[in-house]
C-alpha cells in the first residue's frame, strides 16, 4: 500500500481550500498529500453565495448585487448593503482555479475514485478505495455521515433544502443590481417557506424555491412552488437553461467529538456550514486557514475546535425550527424589518462583539427563544 503523510477522503470546498492553503503556507512542500473523491470535479455542480466588501477570491466572482430584498406578507424592505456586497462563485470557476493552483505542487496528488471505509490503526490510518487502500499519517474527512446526526436526539437537523431553475426572460424583467434574499409571501404550509432570486441581468436570474425544515419534498412540489412564482412576477415567456438542487445539513451537532488524534473531519462533515444559515463559503475560508496553522503545530486533532457564543445561538434557533417549524418567517422577518443590514450580516458571519450581538438577538421574538432557553438547560 502506499503511504502519504495526509489523505484528503472528500474534495468538496473545505477540502480543496484546505489543501491550497497548505500549498500557499510553504510549510507542507515536503508532505505527501492525497485528496480521493468520486466527482471530477469538472462541471459547473453548484454556486456558492455570500457577503463581503472583498476577499481573496474576488476574482472568481461571478456577480455582485449591491442591495437585497427581504419580503414577506406584511412588508417588503430593500437594503443598501455597502460596504458589503452579496455575492456569487460559480463552482466550476473555483475547481479550476483551485486545481491549477494545486496541479502544480508536485508533492499533491488527485485521484478520482470513490472512498468506501476509512480507520485509525496503532500504527497508521488507513484508507479504502475500490481499486485499493493506501495508508497515511492524517486522515482529513469531508464525507458527511448523516447517520450520526439522526440517531440522536439532544441536538435537532434541519435540512435547507432546495430546487432552483437559471431561466431568460424575453422581455426585461429584473433589477440586475438587486437580489431577492429572502421571499416570504409564499404560503408557508407549516415550515419555513421562501423565494430566493438572483437577476445576472434584467432577462436572466437563479429562481430557488427553499425550505428550512426536516423532510424534503416531491421535485414536483418545487418546480411547482418555482413555476408559480415566476407568473406572480409578471413572467410568462421563459426558458429554463440551467437547474441546481441541493440539501444542505443545519445543526450543532458536536462532529468534532469524533475527532481522534490523526483524524479530522471537516466541511459539513465537521460542523463547518454555519447551522443557522446553511452557509459555507466564507466559514471554510476561515476554518481552512485556522486548520493549516494548527496542522502545521502537529498538536493532537481532538484539539481543534473551539465552542463559542454562536454555536449556542444557533441551537436555540434549530431548536425552536424543530419544534416550530413554522416560526421561521417570523423571526427572520423580526431582523430584517427594522435591523440594520450590514450588523445583522456580520452577526451571521460571526464577527460581532456581545453588545452588538445583543442589537439584533433583542429584534426576535422573546417567548420563543427565552422558552428554547429554559428547555435547553432545564
């Protein structure tokens, strides 16, 4: 079997910006790095979105919409976000870049193939693949084992679930410097329900139909919910070029209690995704660059993690979705009506003081939460 110093089980988008990060630092060029996944990673699979003023892959970004809409039965508010910008990478876009960056590290290698069992030993982890199993130092794990989450109770799984259609338009229809970030004038049917709109210019967009609750739903249900949609919209000639459709783990399990001092998962598969959100892009960037530094002390992995006051806040909101699945376009409406952008962004990007997180937490409603609350600790 042949031996690396690090295997990469996984090559979605913690794994990759891990494995750059490592190439960018220097400090790896004499370790053996492996990534195995079963996709190519040649096609255009998903999009990434999210706010920023700039970073570091600014370059790869596909489009910019400088205001948003949040809306729901009652109201509607369009929010200048400067400094920041809602933005979208296309997933094809940072495969490429990622893996001509990394192609050129002669001592990181790809293998497309799929990973069917990996484990500790004594002496050496070691990886199983259908054409064989190799052996390493460090195992870096990006599959999500759903199994885990649903046979425990203490801490719910919601699921952001979605379908959406890239239509063009005959006609000019859409604000391409506005996104419609949340859309909740849809019927809600007892979960939380909305719309979700990316104009790319005034004839084409990304129209998603989303949901944040526990079981998906028939494919008809969401074309039904996007078709719909688009005619309230004044919309009735239309093609549909393109369609992505995803489901997107939110909980604050502790995965990180599966660590083990030469195993480390990561991505959705160590509590990466933002559990309130479903969002992943920027909480890679830093996770990412965060592992590369610890890796590079050779500390024991069980010690890479660090609960803070944002892990408690989003289980008491999964922990009233689960209960109140329903309650979701409330709250959310209770921060955007009234709150100011740009704070509520950075709280969601976890980068707010105490004081500011008490800004927008004291904006939801309070019997829900403080209810979440005592449930939780008593």
């Amino acid at each position: 079997m042949k031996h690396y110093h690090y295997i990469f089980t996984g090559a979605g988008l913690s794994a990759l910006m891990t494995v750059y990060e490592m190439v960018l630092s220097g400090k790896f060029s004499n370790k053996t790095i492996l990534l195995i996944d079963q996709d190519a990673k040649k096609t255009n699979d998903r999009t990434w979105c999210f706010w920023d003023d700039r970073s570091e892959y600014d370059y790869l970004v596909y489009k910019k919409w400088h205001r948003a809409l949040f809306k729901n039965q009652q109201f509607k508010r369009e929010m200048l976000l400067d400094p920041d910008s809602y933005q979208m990478i296309k997933g094809v876009d940072f495969y490429n870049f990622i893996f001509d960056v990394i192609s050129k590290a002669p001592n990181v290698t790809f293998l497309h193939q799929q990973v069917l069992n990996f484990e500790e030993t004594d002496a050496q982890c070691i990886v199983e693949t259908i054409d064989g199993n190799f052996t390493c130092d460090t195992i870096v794990n990006s599959i999500y084992n759903s199994d885990i989450v649903v046979a425990q109770s203490k801490y719910p799984l919601i699921q952001q679930h979605f379908i959406g259609w890239f239509i063009k338009c005959k006609v000019p229809v859409f604000n391409p410097e506005c996104a419609t970030f949340m859309d909740f004038s849809i019927a809600q049917k007892g979960n939380t329900r909305f719309m979700y709109a990316l104009p790319m210019s005034e004839t084409e967009a990304l129209v998603e139909y989303t949901l944040f609750s526990k079981e998906l739903l028939l494919i008809e249900e969401y074309e039904n919910g996007i078709r719909d949609y688009i005619l309230s919209l004044g919309i009735s000639d239309y093609e549909i070029t393109e369609k992505e459709k995803g489901s997107i783990p939110m909980t604050s399990y502790p995965f990180w209690k599966h660590n083990t001092k030469n195993i480390i998962n990561i991505g959705s598969a160590g509590g990466w995704t933002k559990a309130s959100t479903g969002y992943t892009f920027k909480n890679s960037i830093k996770k990412s660059k965060a592992l590369v530094q610890f890796l590079s002390s050779g500390k024991d992995l069980k010690l890479f993690h660090r609960k803070n006051k944002f892990w408690w806040y989003d289980l008491l909101l999964l922990d009233i979705l689960a209960e109140r699945n329903e309650s979701g376009a409330a709250i959310f409406s209770s921060l955007f009506e009234k709150g100011n952008p740009s704070l509520i962004f950075r709280f969601l990007d976890e980068e707010t003081s105490f004081a500011e997180d008490l800004q927008v937490i004291l904006k939801c409603p309070k019997r829900l939460f403080i209810k979440a609350l005592l449930k939780r600790f008593f």
